[in-house]
C-alpha cells in the first residue's frame, strides 16, 4: 500500500506509511525552483519579495506520478484541489497509463478541492483508515465521506502571486496588505479562493478564524496549521483555539515551496475536522 500526494501537502515523510510527495515546480524567467526535499523556502520568498518580473507555477508530469507509483497494487493519490491546478488531471492520466501495465492494481485519486492543511487531513484519514484493517473499497467509501466534514480556512497577508496568476481578481489582492490588513479565506465548494472577510492586528485574525471553524461546526479535534514563516502566529491561534477547546488536537508545521509562495510570508492556513 502507497499513499501519494503533491507536494503542497507540506510534508515529505508521513510516520507509519509508505509516502511520496509529487513535486510541483515555481517559476520566474530567471529561475526555477522544484518543490522537493531540496528547495530553500527562506530564499525562494526572499527571491520572490525582490523579484518584480512575471512568476507561476506548474502541476506534476505524468510521468512524475507513474514513477511515484513505483509497482505498487494498493496506491492512494490525493491531490491539490482541481479548482486551480491542473493536479488531479495529470494525476488521473497516470493512473490510466499505470493500469496498461498493472491491470490489476487499485488507485484512488481523491480531488479535495482544497490544500495544504486539509489536503494533509485526508492523507493521515487514509493512513489511519488502512492501520485500521480497511480494504480499498471502504477507504474510498469512507474517505468521500470525511471530505464532507473537513473545512480549509486562511489568514493571507498578501494575495499578489494569486492574482498574478490569475487564481483571483486583481482589484481583490490590491486591497490586501495595505496598512496591516489580513484577507480570512476558505476553499469554496469548487475548490477555489473564497474571501469572507478582512481584518487588522494578529489578535483579531486568531479570532476571526476561531469564529469560522465554529460555524463550520468544529467542536474540538483534530486541526493541522501551516504557516509561511510565521510560527508566532501558528503557536498563538493553538494557544485560543485550546482555551475554547481544550481536547484539540492542533498540529503545526512550515510550508513547503508551492504553499509558501502561494500563502506568501506571513500566511497561515487552517484545516480541521468539523461533525
């Protein structure tokens, strides 16, 4: 059994399974940077920060995935939302082009229509559901049912490189960064940039994005936090979160290239479990 993903799931290793992480690529006309165990994310958004040019990113070769695949029977793929990158169907051709030469094998591409924290929920559910004596098929069973009850959330201190690329409208990310100003956002149903407010001050975004996760109906448990090279903010929004619900479970961990260029330094993004 492998689990397999891209790597804007922001981790390289996963304990007590048999991973890999796909990379992405980012690019500008100067340079590229792969997103793998190699890349520099302090210098990549020290790069970026000076860089004035044209920057963009790029999904996985088909290729990529199939190598990743590495003859396995039992492969789980989860993917970066298809609402903005082309991901999921590069995977899907892999799985095509896998199954001509392992017609028996069994694969699982999941599109969760988000990324990054959430995207790393369901691959530690598909993880912990095969630990459990799971077979392939209630895993696909079981897993299109938790996309149902997990939510994605974000505090964004800038939206440049997203309207650079055309993921959301320019007039929107001129608005952001201006005078301390955060963007909350989420992940939509179709999986792309959902604004839902704006705020000013750390205080008030830790507390603005504790009053998504209720609503979306979160009531203690398991929530993974990335941040872009802003673990003050991480540790505080875990330490309000706690003091509301204190059997949480909140892990937090840095993102990793295509993340921090997209979130950008100061972004955090939120991915919980609601019932």
């Amino acid at each position: 059994m492998r689990i397999i993903s891209d790597s804007s799931c922001d981790i390289l290793t996963l304990q007590d399974a048999e991973f890999a992480a796909v990379p992405l690529e980012i690019y500008t006309d100067e340079r590229r940077f792969v997103d793998d165990d190699n890349i520099d994310v302090h210098e990549l958004l020290d790069y970026l920060e000076k860089y004035n040019g044209r920057s963009y990113t790029a999904c996985p070769g088909t290729q990529r995935w199939v190598d990743a695949f590495q003859d396995s029977e039992e492969i789980y793929v989860v993917t970066m939302t298809s609402g903005l990158s082309g991901t999921f169907n590069s995977a899907q051709a892999a799985k095509k082009m896998y199954l001509e030469t392992h017609p028996g094998a069994k694969i699982l591409i999941v599109d969760t229509l988000s990324t990054s924290a959430e995207q790393l929920l369901v691959i530690e559910k598909i993880r912990d559901l095969k630990k459990e004596g799971k077979s392939f098929e209630e895993v696909e069973k079981e897993i299109s049912s938790y996309l149902r009850k997990t939510h994605l959330f974000f505090a964004f201190e800038s939206l440049h490189n997203f309207a650079q690329n055309g993921r959301v409208p320019k007039l929107l990310a001129q608005a952001i960064g201006v005078l301390g100003i955060s963007i909350i956002g989420t992940a939509s149903e179709e999986g792309k940039v959902e604004s839902i407010g704006k705020c000013r001050g750390k205080k008030k975004v830790i507390a603005n994005l504790i009053t998504q996760l209720v609503k979306a109906g979160y009531t203690g448990g398991k929530v993974n936090v990335t941040h872009v090279e802003n673990k003050e903010l991480a540790e505080a929004f875990r330490e309000k979160l706690m003091e509301k619900f204190p059997l949480a479970e909140v892990a937090i961990r840095p993102a990793r290239g295509l993340v921090a260029y997209y979130g950008e330094r100061g972004g955090m993004i939120v991915g919980c479990e609601c019932t």
